[in-house]
C-alpha cells in the first residue's frame, strides 16, 4: 500500500542513490553532477531553503521524493518543486500522490503559486506537470547542460 510521508533524518541517503541513478542515466534531470546524502539533505529535503519534502514508500524501498523550496529567480510566494521517482518498475500514481501532500503544504504555508521547471527534452516531465494541472509560464532558452549542449527549460505555474 502506496504512503506519502514527510522525509526523515535517515532517508537522505537513500534518495541520494535514488536521485543519483536518475543524474546517471541522464535525459531527464538538470541535474548533471551526483549528489552526497548530506547534500541532498542540505538542498532538498531539509535544509534553510526547503518548504517540505515527501517521500512515498510501500513497504520497500522509498519509491520517490518529491521537494518544494525556494529559489532566488521565483518571488517569496512562489514555491519551487522537483520530483523524483526510482528508476526501473511501475511507479504510476507516486507522483500524484506525492503532489497531493505537496500543495495541501504549499496552501498551509500561504505560497500563491508552484513553479516548476523542467527540461525541454523531458517530455515525461513536461506531461507530469500538466497533468496535475501546472499551465505553460516561460521558456529560460538554451541553458547549456555540462557538456555544452543547450537545452530550453519550460516554467509551468500551478496557482494555489
């Protein structure tokens, strides 16, 4: 049975090598370079920047996370997300459940509005995000990712 729990002092590194897989097969993620537990934990489970973070679990391994912070291009009411579910198997419906938690929390703190931002390339990302209902809000062009290769990044806005 699928829980959506708030994250723990010793999940950290369990979604580092969650995330982590995710950073190496590529393609999906901003992300380029792996994360240690402790710097996870610092940026996106619990550290000064962090609204909340959930993770979802069924008994075995954590099936994924999904984080809500801030970021220094959004304004104060606007909460940044992330989600990340574990490579390999069916995880259909962690996401959903997942954002579920997320902005019951978002409406409690008072932020207006979700923003997510996700690569152009990630079409799964980009469904994701309208699905649950986040609409189309800015196009950041041709962030070059590690190697050089430029890649648009899409804003979506979910207003609470």
């Amino acid at each position: 049975m699928l829980t959506i729990r708030p994250v723990e002092d010793g999940d950290a590194a369990e979604l580092a090598i969650l995330l982590n897989a995710i950073i190496a097969r590529g393609g999906t993620t901003a992300f380029e370079t792996p994360f240690t537990p402790d710097g996870l934990d610092q940026a996106y489970l619990t550290g000064p920047t962090v609204h909340c973070c959930f993770v979802a679990e069924d008994g075995g391994p954590l099936l994924g996370f999904q984080t809500l912070g801030t970021q220094p291009f959004l304004p104060a009411e606007v909460g940044d997300i992330a989600t990340f579910t574990r490579l390999g198997g069916t995880q259909s419906g962690v996401g959903t459940a997942l954002f579920a938690a997320t902005r019951e929390r978002a409406r409690q703190l008072g932020l207006a509005a979700i923003n997510a931002t996700i690569r152009a390339d990630n079409a799964g990302g980009l469904a994701f995000y309208s699905r649950l209902g986040f609409i189309d809000h800015e196009v950041v062009p041709a962030v070059p990712l590690k190697d050089g290769t430029p890649v648009d990044r899409i804003r979506k806005r979910f207003a609470l």
